[in-house]
C-alpha cells in the first residue's frame, strides 16, 4: 500500500475518544516527580494490552539514596531490518500552581479543550503519541523496525528517567521527544550550564578594629558585585559580550543568563551565588567554565576576593547540565514529522527553535547520546502570562494532529 494511503487509513484509526480517555485518566493519577509509581503501573498496563513489551525499569534518585521510581520501557516489534523509532514523554507534572478555578484532576473536557496537571505538559501530548501508536497497531500495519514508547519519570529531575534508560541501554535510531510545542518542530533547542560561585569573606561582628574593617568585605554583597561583572538576567547584552559563541540564527537573543539562587548562613562566611547559562550549538559546559574564569580574572576592584568556581554547579554528573541539540531539516525523521505535521493539520509545518526557544527537554539528553531527536507536541504554554500556571490546557484537536502527525513519521521511519 502507498505511503500516502497507508497514512490515511492510519489517521482514520485514529480514535479520539480513545485518546481523549487516555489523557484523562493520567491527568486522574497525580505524578509528581518521583512519585510516578502509579501512572508508571498504569501505563505499563495499557500498553502491553496494545501488544507491545514491557519492561518496568527503576529509576534511582540522583543523591538522595535508597529513593526510587518506576518508568515502563514498551516496544512495538517490528519484523526486522527496519530503523527503530523512540517516542519519548515524561509522566511527572509541574508543581500544582495556586490559582486554579478547576479540579486540576479531574481531566475536565469542555468546548474541545482538556484541563487539568499535565494536560499539556505532558501527559496530553504522550497519550497522543501513544494513541499514534495505537492506531498503528489497530490498522494491523506491520512494521519493519521498532516503535520504543518511553514515558520516563523524573524529567523536572534533570531528565533523569531519560538518563536511566541510556545507562540501562535503551536505544533507538532516532527520536520525537514529547514536549508542548503548539506541535512546531523542535530542530534546534538550547542548552544549559549552571555555574556556581562560592565566596568567603572574613567574619565581622559590629564591635571591630579598624584594622579588621579594612580587610572586611560583606558577602552578599560582593555577591553583588559579581553579579554586576557578570550583567543582568534575561538579556544578551552582558559586559563585553563575555560568552564566547558563535551566533546562530535560530537563537538570534541567546546565550542567555538567569540568576537562580544565592544563599548565606546567618553567621556563615560562605555565600553561595548560582546562575545558569543557556547555551547554543558549540557552547559546552568547559567553555562557559573559561568564560566565566576569564571574567574573574578580569576583576580587579574586588581585592578581597576569594571564591570557588564549579562548573557546572553540582559537579561533573550534575542532572541539569544539558548540551544544546541540533538536527538537520534534511534529517529523514524531520522530513517524516513536517509531512505527517502538514497531512494532519493542513498547513506547512514550523522548523527551527520556534515555541521550544529558551526551554530544553529529554531530547537534548538523547542527542547528547548521540541519538538524533526533535521536540515536538501539543500545547501553547503563551496563553499564559507566566509557566507553570494553574488552569492548564490543551485543545482536543491540537492532540489529534499530535497523534496522527507521529503515526505518520512511525510508518515512514520504521515502514
């Protein structure tokens, strides 16, 4: 059967109701990150009942020892000699948001929307991807290769359900990492390397000598000095452009740095100051270790400066340390996905950074792996004024697109 016509009968197959009662009863199990044991069981359930193999894997806490999760591993075997496909979504939800005028566990459906924790990010967008799948297996196509489902746990975590799954070998030709996306194609995604700054200052209490006074310098606030070398959060425009890159025109306002925390005990001498760098394509992790060295080096109105630089922050396993990922818009899985894209909504599809420009996902942990993958899935998270946010949704006929858009990049890659 053409490609075309199978894709057809594939996308007929697709069930919404199906899907539809998928997503909400994950929205229904509340999953944290690493307290997704229940959708974990849950969804190693419904997918075996679709034929495919599951392996329960456990999933270990990056420091804190003797906690776990669980993620289900399901494969969809093909007949052989075929390229495998991952599809790869993460089942932990946000934190809960105040602010909502839903139950956000209920999965309410109204006027073709889906609200609830994880309607959109991203438990809507994985139910759709298996719901692809499903129609796959309903139509009765026979693939070559291999469909590997993976709704990993702990994503908020670092990616570290996906980092698990690497170190306990699941691998795969390419992968479509489920992220919200308004169902773009995440073809260049930025990085990210947290940097920390520990100061000591000497202590000082208010009876001194001047002498003492001299050599006194607070520790918040030579924080604050740092911070003015370094420059402000959220711009580009840092002194003396101190991040070496080169510029890439997808990510035209990056690299890009934020200040996240900076922490001092009462009568501590240490201050601790953290910021992250997102990074692109040719940045790592050693080069912004440089840059940031550079900087220090070039302090000179500070003499009482004494620090401890990490880079990246929590050392050399740290889970938020995130590489860039780029795939080329010639690659065979983008060309599947925007076709699948534009036969399933009806318009051309978005290549590039476009709606996953500042964020990153599991896909950059797997092209780091040397796994080529796009993000890509349903969910506009510009409707509202700040993420996460209470009153999460996705519209219905965004996760139809979702499903029938993977189905049709499964049966061109794994066909």
């Amino acid at each position: 059967m053409p490609q075309s016509e199978l894709s057809r009968t594939v996308f007929e197959t697709v069930s919404e109701e199906r899907l539809v009662d998928l997503a909400r009863r994950m929205i229904r199990i509340p999953s944290f990150f690493f307290e997704e044991q229940e959708v974990a069981d849950f969804l190693a359930g419904y997918l075996a009942n679709l034929g495919l193999e599951v392996e329960m894997m456990e999933v270990e806490h990056p420091w804190e020892e003797g906690r776990t999760t669980r993620q289900p591993i399901a494969t969809l075997r093909g007949s052989g000699g075929g390229r495998s496909l991952m599809i790869n979504g993460h089942t932990d939800t946000n934190v809960l948001m105040s602010g909502w005028t839903v139950d956000p566990y209920e999965g309410k459906l109204e006027d073709g929307w889906l609200w609830g924790l994880g309607a959109q990010d991203d438990k809507g967008g994985l139910a759709a991807a298996i719901a692809g799948v499903a129609a796959i297996v309903d139509a009765g196509v026979e693939l070559s290769g291999d469909i590997i489902v993976c709704p990993v746990a702990a994503h908020k975590l670092g990616g570290t359900g996906t980092r698990t799954a690497l170190r306990k070998g699941v691998r795969a030709d390419c992968c479509i990492n489920i992220e919200h996306a308004a169902n773009t194609l995440g073809t260049v995604v930025t990085g990210s390397v947290r940097v920390s700054i520990a100061t000591t200052t000497p202590g000082l209490f208010f009876r001194f000598t001047p002498e003492a006074r001299s050599k006194y310098t607070n520790a918040i606030e030579l924080q604050a000095e740092l911070i003015r070398h370094f420059g402000p959060s959220l711009t580009n425009r840092l002194p003396n452009d101190w991040l070496s890159h080169a510029p890439h025109p997808e990510l035209a306002d990056f690299p890009m740095i934020r200040y996240d925390t900076i922490h001092k005990d009462h009568y501590g001498r240490e201050c601790d100051l953290m910021f992250q760098v997102r990074t692109v394509p040719g940045m790592t992790a050693e080069t912004v270790r440089e840059d940031v060295q550079r900087v220090l080096d070039g302090i000179n109105d500070l003499p009482n400066l004494d620090y401890r630089l990490t880079v990246p922050a929590n050392g050399p396993d740290d889970p938020y340390h995130m590489e860039p990922m780029e795939i080329a818009h010639d690659h065979p899985l983008v060309r599947a996905l925007a076709e699948g894209q534009e036969l399933a909504s009806g318009r051309p599809a978005q290549l590039g950074s476009v709606e996953r420009i500042g964020n990153y996902g599991d896909g950059n942990v797997l092209a780091a792996a040397g796994i080529p993958s796009i993000q890509y899935g349903p969910g506009d998270i510009k409707v509202y004024p700040e993420w996460p946010a209470p009153d999460e949704r996705v519209e219905v006929s965004e996760l139809m697109v979702t499903a029938r858009a993977v189905a049709h990049a499964a049966l061109s890659m794994c066909g």
